[in-house]
C-alpha cells in the first residue's frame, strides 16, 4: 500500500486508527472537513471519537504528506501526487465544490524567485484559486 510505504520511507507507522482516518477519505470524492471525519468514522465504527484524536491524525498525514489542509474551505483531502515532494496549488470551483489538485514546477519556481528577491524565507507554499470548474462555467 502506498501510505504505508510512504510512512515507513519516513520512518513513521501508520497506526490504524491513522489508517482509518486515511481510507474515510480516500473512500468520498470531496474534500472533508475534520468534524465531518468524526462524524462519518464515528458512524463507521459505532464509537464515540475526540475530535484531538482526528486532528493529531490529519496533521500526521499531511506531515508525511498523503494529505491537504484547503486553507479557504477549513477541510482536508488526500493528496492527488502522494509520490512527489510539491507545494500545494489547488483550483477550486466555488458552485459544485470540486477541487482539482495541480502540479505546476513554473510556478513554484516563481514563487520562490519574488520570495528570494524580497529576502522572504516562506515556510510553505499553498496556493487556492477559486472560480468556476469547467462544468459549472459551461453551465452559467
């Protein structure tokens, strides 16, 4: 399994309550939020859940890089390019919720070149560009 490989590529163990955590997401088509998590997992499993127990989970996810934070929209998704090391830049469509996670080197690379030139260190890079996906601009 990729998560787990990628875990033990870190030296970190996919727990299976981080695992779980993991498949939820993997298993719905859009991103969640972590009480939305709670609710499905809790649902699932027939149990109550912390809401800290979630959230130490997703930040270990992202951490080892197999999920995204949505800054905009306060949810998380599995990471689209688990395999390659990138900063996030995602497109999001404001009428049906679709987000299409891209992978783009260019602008990465500009990024870091107007950060370098102000004397910016940037800790991570995360860009959402919201608008109309490709269905719903067709449509209005």
């Amino acid at each position: 399994m990729l998560a787990e490989s990628r875990c033990a590529e870190r030296g970190e163990r996919l727990t299976p309550a981080r695992l779980a955590v993991y498949a939820e997401m993997l298993a719905h088509d859009r991103p969640l939020s972590a009480y939305e998590l709670i609710g499905l997992l809790e649902e699932r499993q027939k149990r109550k859940i912390a809401p800290l127990t979630v959230y130490r989970h997703l930040d270990f996810l992202m951490r080892v890089g197999l999920v995204h934070r949505l800054q905009s929209a306060h949810t998380y998704m599995p990471c689209d390019h688990p395999a390659h090391t990138h900063e996030s830049q995602f497109l999001l469509c404001s009428s049906c919720g679709q987000v299409d996670e891209v992978e783009s080197t260019g602008l990465e690379t500009l990024l870091a070149k107007i950060a370098n030139e102000r004397g910016f260190r940037p800790n991570s890079t995360v860009v959402e560009v919201t608008g109309l996906c490709g269905t719903c601009a067709e449509q209005s």
